[in-house]
C-alpha cells in the first residue's frame, strides 16, 4: 500500500440523493456506502465543507441542486480537494 496522500474517490451528485457520476480510486472499499450516508445529512445551504468519516475526509461543494464531492485520506491537502472540485 503506498503512503503516498491521495484522493480516493470522487462524485457529482444532484440533490444530496443521485450520484451522477464518480470514480473510485479502490473497488475494495466502503467509501461509495459511506459517501451516501455523507450526501443524505448534507445541507443545501452550506456552500462548502469537509466532514470527517472515520480516517476519511469528505470535502464538498454544493452549487444549485448539485455537489461536487471527493474523499481522501487525512493528510491529503483540504486546498488541493477543493481546488480539484472547484475545477469540475
């Protein structure tokens, strides 16, 4: 496994509940299930975010019905992760 910091999944999603597109850096994990749980408690009101879930980081942007969101582990760069979703 490397030690590398790395974003390990990312999504669009419209409206907290349909996931339009993402990509998963591993097929192995829970983080598709986790991401849902993170969408359902989102609110529509916060702009921009990051939650933390158990050693993941789930940072998020919302923008009209949609949210562009992406998940790393805990030393990847919080402006890097937005960046990276600013840019989708």
């Amino acid at each position: 496994m490397s030690t590398e910091h790395q974003m390990l999944y990312a999504a669009i999603a419209r409206d907290q509940k349909h996931i339009l597109c993402n990509y998963e850096l591993s097929v192995q994990s829970n983080i598709p299930q986790m991401v849902l749980q993170v969408l359902s408690r989102l609110k529509k009101e916060t702009k921009m975010s990051c939650e933390i879930n158990q050693d993941f980081f789930f940072h998020y942007i919302n923008e009209d019905s949609y949210t562009y969101l992406c998940v790393s582990d805990a030393a990847y760069s919080k402006r890097l992760a937005f960046s990276f979703l600013e840019q989708i």
